[in-house]
C-alpha cells in the first residue's frame, strides 16, 4: 500500500500579522476599559478626595458655626429662666426683713402701751417701789435660713432712772414720812415713742405691700 503525504498550506505573514493585530486590538480594548474604570473610581481619584474632605470640612464647619451661634442662645435663655428665681428671691428677703421691722415695731407698741398704762401705779405696801418704766432694745440678727439680717428685739430692761415722789400721807404707799413713790414714766416721751413706733410700723408695711404688688406682677408675667 502506498502512503500519501497530505501538506498543509504555510501560513504566510499577512495571516500572522492579522492575527497578531486582532490580539493587540483586544488588549488595548482592555486597557481602555480598566483606564475608564480606574478614572471613573472616586476613591482613586485625588480631585475627588479633596473635594469629599472639603465638603466634610464645610459641614463640620456649618454645624460649628451653628453651635456657636446657637449658644449664646442658650444661655440668654438660661439667664431669662434664672432671673425670675432671683427677683423672686430678692423680693421674698424684702418681705421678711418688712415683717421682722413690723414684728418688732409692734412689740415696742406693746411697752410703751404697758408705760402710759402703768403711770399711775404705785406699790403694794407704805415705802414700796411703784411700776418701773420698762424699754426695748433692738438688735440685728442674721437670719441664716432667710440669708438676710433682720431686726430683732434684743431684750426689754428698765429704766435705772428714779422714782418721782409726792407728798400724800393718806395713800396707802406712802412711807413714814408720807411721800408715795410714782413711776419714772413722763407722758410726753411715752407718746413720742408711741408715734416713733407707729410711723416705723407703717414704713415697713408700705414697704411690704409694694413688695407684694412687685411679686404678684412678676408672676403674672411670667405665666
């Protein structure tokens, strides 16, 4: 049997060089693409990393010009909501220190009234001594609870000064020798003190009711 050798027809070199551009124009497809996807990519580009930080810097910066803006706010209103509590505070030390000058006003009232009362009293027995004028002393006392200092009545002593004495041998107070003992007590000064105390007492209730009307409108207004 006789063999037959078949050959194939070389490839010439326009087939290669065909070829070889199908391969190059394929890779340089690619290359394209992975450029465009590569500049299309924010993180990858610089322009855009600035641009995205600028934006946070702008944000950041808009909300601290906010804040700043905003605070003084704030604290205008908490100095709105902390002046009504100081007024009222202000107020509420005025109405103690008017009822403490009442309170001792009234008490003064008291004595002196008790004096003029008592100008004609005379002892219980011949040579006895007779009422003695009694005095009020005031004094200033720190309220700590209140914070505030405030009037007091210190003490109510007596007048050291001398009897005054007339000449009745028939009275049942009066000594061997017939003079009664009277009470140290002049009218004219009683009634001075008596008036001093009550333009003291209506003073500070002026005071007090003014303080009141001041109080009542700062809640209304606040309501």
């Amino acid at each position: 049997m006789r063999r037959q050798t078949v050959r194939l027809p070389a490839v010439t070199g326009a087939g290669n060089d065909k070829a070889n551009n199908d391969r190059a124009n394929n890779d340089g497809a690619n290359n394209d693409g992975a450029d465009g996807n590569a500049a299309g990519s924010p993180l990858d580009s610089p322009d855009a990393g600035d641009a995205s930080s600028g934006g946070a810097r702008d944000d950041d910066a808009s909300r601290d010009g906010a804040g700043r803006d905003a605070a003084p706010g704030r604290a205008c209103q908490s100095a709105r909501r902390r002046q009504p509590r100081t007024y009222a505070m202000d107020l509420d030390q005025a109405l103690r220190i008017s009822a403490a000058g009442m309170q001792a006003q009234s008490l003064r009232l008291r004595v002196v009234a008790e004096n003029i009362a008592n100008r004609d009293s005379t002892g219980q027995s011949p040579g006895a001594d007779p009422y003695r004028r009694k005095t009020v002393t005031f004094a200033n006392r720190v309220d700590r609870a209140a914070g505030v200092e405030l009037v007091r009545v210190d003490r109510v002593g007596t007048d050291p000064s001398g009897f005054r004495q007339d000449y009745e041998p028939g009275h049942p107070a009066a000594d061997a020798e017939g003079y009664v003992k009277r009470p140290n007590i002049d009218s004219l000064v009683e009634v001075m003190d008596m008036r001093e105390a009550q333009r003291s007492y209506s003073a500070n209730l002026s005071v007090l009711e003014t303080t009141r009307g001041m109080l009542t409108r700062t809640i209304e207004a606040l309501r």
